[in-house]
C-alpha cells in the first residue's frame, strides 16, 4: 500500500459520471492526496440519464438529479471542485495544466503528480442549415434539460421531430409524447434502436406506430426550415418536409478528444483516448475515463466506444484509485448492457446481435424464447420476448436481447453475467434462479433458450434461423387452422401438430423439411414427429410465425 503521508497532487479534468467517482474513490484510497476537479460546466456531479425524465416531468424535483454539489465534495470528501473551469492545454513535460476561469477569461497553470481526464462527450451536431434556430435542441447537460423543459412548458408547442432513434432519441420520444406533443422521428437506418437485431427492433417500432409517432426511417436529416430565427420543419435527405415547432437531435455523441489529442496521447482506432487496464493513457501519469475512451469491448475482444454510465463509473473508481495509491483491479471487459424504456415496453441488450456478429464475420447462431414473464398460471403475467446468440461449435453465450414490459432487465443482466464468465448455453440451462409463481418459472425463459440452443448443438433438432430462406424446402405449419389468419408462409403446408402422426405420410419424408408454428415449441415436437418416422433433415424455425413476421413485415412471407 502507499505511504501513509502521501500526499501527491490528483486533478481531475471533468466530473459526471467518470470524474466524479474517480475522484471520491480517491480520497478514499487516499487522506492525505491534494485532489482538484475542473468543470467547465456549472454542474459537477448529476444524473444525466434522469435528464430525460425530468423534461417529461417524470421527474418533478430538480434536486433529485444533482448527484453531488461541490459543497459537499469539499464537506464529505476534502475535494476542491472548481466550476466554470475549462482546461485548456496539458504541458506533460512539467506536469502542468493551463486552467481558463470562464468568469474573467484569466487563464492559469496548475501542476499535478496525476491527471485523470473526463472530458466526456459530444452530440453529434451535423453541418446543416437551420441549426441554431432557437428551438433546436441537443441533451447533453442539466442546463440543456432546463432549456427544453422551458421551453415544453412555456411555448407549449404541438409538434416535435426528434432525430436519432437511438437510447436518447426514444427516451425523448416518450416524454414529449407524454407532455401531449405530437412526435415525428427520423432515423438514418432502417430501424429504429440500432444496436438491436432487425426483426426485435421491428416490435418497438410497432409500439411506437400504435402510440401514433410517425416514422421515417431510411431517410437523414437534410436541413432545417427556419422563420423568424424559428425552426419550422425538418427537411429529409428525401426532400421530406416534417412540420415542427421543436427539434430534438439524438444523432449521437462524438468523444471530447481535442484536450489529449493536442498533449500527445495515443487516440485510438474507434476515435476515442487509447487506455490500459487501469484507464492510464500512453502517457502512464495520465488518465482518461468515461465516454471519451475506448475500452476492452469483451464481444469482440478489441477496443471500442461504449459511452454508457454504468462502465465511465466503474472505469472512475479504477483510475481514482490507481492514482492515488498505484495499484487497483483491472477494469473488466464492457458488454454494452443497457435496457431503454418505450412507453410500456423495454428493450435491453447485452453482447453480440447476429447483426454485429455477420459484420464481424464471427460464427453465430440464435434461439428465440416468448411467453409470459413468470408462472403462466400465475395472474398478470407479461409476454417476454428473448433472443439467445450463441456459437455454435463451443456452444459460448455471445449475447442476448429481450423485450416486454416486466421481466427484461432480469434476463439481460443473467446474461451480462454469463457472458463476463464466459459462459455457454449448458452453464446457463443449469443456473440455479430464483423462483416463485409472481416473479418466474420453474423453467425460467432463460433456461428454455438455452436448451433449445443445446438442443440445436446436439443435433436433436436444428434451428433454422428467424431470416433464413426457405426456398425449396418443404414448410410444415403445425398450427391450428384458427392461428393461420394472422399470415402464412407462401407454399407451406398446413397440419396441426396434434395430427401429424396419423398424417406425416402426406410429406414427402426425402426433402429438407422446416416446421413451423407460432413460437417455435410447437414446432420443435413436430420436428421430433417427424424425425421419429424417418425423416433425416429436418429444421424447425426458431421464432415461429411471431418473429418471422418481425424478420420480414408483410402479409405472406417466405
């Protein structure tokens, strides 16, 4: 441990999320270290993903989104918070800072033994027409969600775009919709939630239809139609003029590099600050944490931007502590687990999508799960929806995603779990979870993907995946006659599956064969009908007609 009268000099370039921890957790490790922080906003320590909710007045008390004052950082903690202070330039060589006090304008220098930087950053602001209207917002601090709140409140306005379908972009979905603002949202992408796989995506773009959000998706942002320093409308790549008496962008975010790119330090591929396993930069007195970095995505096992809270506090208490007594854990891999709420629904998704997996080029596989959130019999259950990725020669968990309006946060953070262990689909089908009938299953959703996915990797029944082309393969629907209004597969042919075994011989037992059926359950006994009769290649769809109809959004689908 360090000597108990150290008392090196730690400033700390930023606050939120990764500034803040970093510099408690310092102290803590540290009573005698000098600790400084540098904000150039007026806020050094608050809960930006409450902003949001406090726009749509979910969140009523203002106070409740300040996580920590600087008075009480002096109070608590003996740390020196400086607001409305901007560092402008670091002097390695010296150890030096150059600090602008945004007041006067004076500029002066500061030394330091370590330096933590949590510059944090940027939305996205793209070079268009239109974009300092008055009524075009970005959300990036509390004096952002004053001003819009302010302005929801006071100008009352009918119509909003908000451009970005993103965690952010549907978060302000939500909330103005639930001020009684009608929503218009453009999304470049086809989807709306990107990270998502297409066809899971597709169920929260149904919901937002239903909530009458109008949708553009496939179509950029172009410019903004302006009267009277007043934005008007938003006009599309398509040329599509979308009315608006207020605009949100939720494009994204851009890491603040220009401080350590301008001192030397190493920037990584993804264009955020190269680090190590404990947040130093190249530069070994130096630290940088948060959205500004690029951390060790587990995934992929390379660098990459993650700008999430949950990993820039985490990445802040590893490099507090490093720099106040050189030692600390290793961060550990990040999985980009997050969960975002539309209106009744969740989302949340934790490691791979097939999506990013084909990207990549990487061997995966998929399962879906649906049905109700706990014991079926037991009142108020709520339709789950799980997709299970795996691989599948090792049978390693890869990722997951899920929806529904209980119960998802539960399965993804399982799964984050898994997958930080490096679990496969048999660690999982034999987790030990929590039950009773108001909470789960006695064979919880999580368990009933992973033995669909051994079933796959043992070849008792194959998975055919919910995008596959099922040209000339002979399609089995077992469902009830009743179930066929809601779409067929072209040429499929229709036996329910409690008649298959008096009627398999009206298949032609030598062709590829796929059955399948709402969910999928029905289809894997159907398949294992016919496998039992002498069928050898057969595949039952994973997902069923549910998903399948997500995977390709029309009436009759093949």
């Amino acid at each position: 441990m360090h000597d108990k009268r150290d008392r090196r000099t730690i400033v700390i370039v930023g606050g939120v999320a990764g500034g803040a921890s970093a510099a408690t957790r310092a102290r803590r490790c540290n009573e005698d270290a000098h600790i400084i922080m540098y904000e150039k906003d007026q806020h050094v320590s608050f809960a930006n993903c409450g902003l949001p909710y406090y726009i749509g007045d979910e969140i009523r008390d203002r106070s409740k989104l300040l996580v920590a004052t600087p008075e009480l950082f002096a109070q608590r903690f003996n740390i020196d918070v400086q607001t409305g202070h901007e560092v402008v330039a670091i002097h390695r060589d010296a150890k030096v800072i150059s600090v602008k006090r945004l007041s006067t304008g004076d500029v002066f220098e500061q030394t330091y033994d370590r330096l933590i930087l949590a510059p944090g950053a940027t939305p996205i602001r793209p070079p268009i027409e239109g974009l300092d209207a008055a009524n075009v917002f970005t959300l990036r601090n509390l004096d952002d969600a004053d001003r819009i709140r302010a302005f929801v409140n006071e100008k009352k306005p009918n119509r909003a775009v908000v451009v970005g379908a993103g965690f952010i972009g549907l978060e302000m979905v939500e909330q103005l919709k639930r001020a009684g603002v009608t929503i218009a949202l453009v999304e470049l992408l086809t989807q709306v939630l990107p990270p998502l796989d297409p066809e899971m995506a597709h169920i929260i773009q149904e919901d937002l239809e239903r909530e009458d959000v109008a949708l553009y998706l496939g179509d950029g942002i172009a410019g903004i139609e302006t009267s009277k320093g007043l934005a008007t409308g938003v006009r599309l790549k398509s040329e599509t003029v979308v009315d608006a008496d207020l605009v949100i962008l939720g494009i994204g975010v851009r890491p603040t590099t220009s401080l350590a790119a301008e001192a030397g330090l190493a920037i990584g591929r993804m264009g955020g600050i190269s680090v190590n396993q404990h947040m130093q930069t190249s530069d070994p007195w130096i630290y940088a944490v948060g959205d500004a970095v690029e951390y060790f995505y587990g995934p992929t096992e390379s660098p990459a931007r993650i700008p999430l809270a949950g990993p820039a506090n985490r990445a802040g208490r590893i490099a507090g502590q490093h720099a106040a007594i050189d030692d600390a854990d290793p961060m550990a891999p990040v999985y980009g687990t997050s969960i975002v709420r539309v209106f009744d629904k969740a989302a949340a998704m934790t490691g791979l999508s097939i999506k990013l997996a084909r990207k990549l080029e990487r061997d995966a596989r998929s399962v879906f799960v649906m049905g109700p959130h706990h014991a079926g019999y037991f009142p108020g259950g709520r339709e789950l929806i799980l997709k299970l990725v795996y691989e599948p020669v090792t049978g390693r968990v890869l990722g997951a995603q899920a929806i529904g309006e209980e119960g998802a946060d539960k399965r993804i953070d399982v799964v984050a779990t898994l997958l930080r262990f490096g679990g496969t689909v048999r660690d999982l089908a034999g987790l030990d979870l929590a039950y009773a009938p108001p909470y789960g299953s006695a064979k919880d959703p999580l368990h009933l993907a992973a033995f669909a996915a051994c079933n796959d990797l043992d070849g008792l029944t194959e998975l055919a995946q919910i995008d596959a082309s099922l040209a000339g393969k002979q399609i089995v629907d077992v469902r009830t006659k009743q179930e066929l209004v809601s779409g067929v597969i072209e040429g499929a042919r229709h036996i329910p599956v409690d008649e298959l075994r008096n009627r398999f011989e009206e298949l032609d037992a030598s062709r590829p064969t796929v059955t399948v059926c709402r969910s999928g359950q029905r289809a894997h006994i159907a398949a294992r009908i016919l496998f039992g009769h002498g069928f050898e290649d057969v595949q039952d769809l994973t997902g069923g007609m549910r998903m399948r109809q997500h995977a390709f959004p029309i009436d009759r689908i093949s």
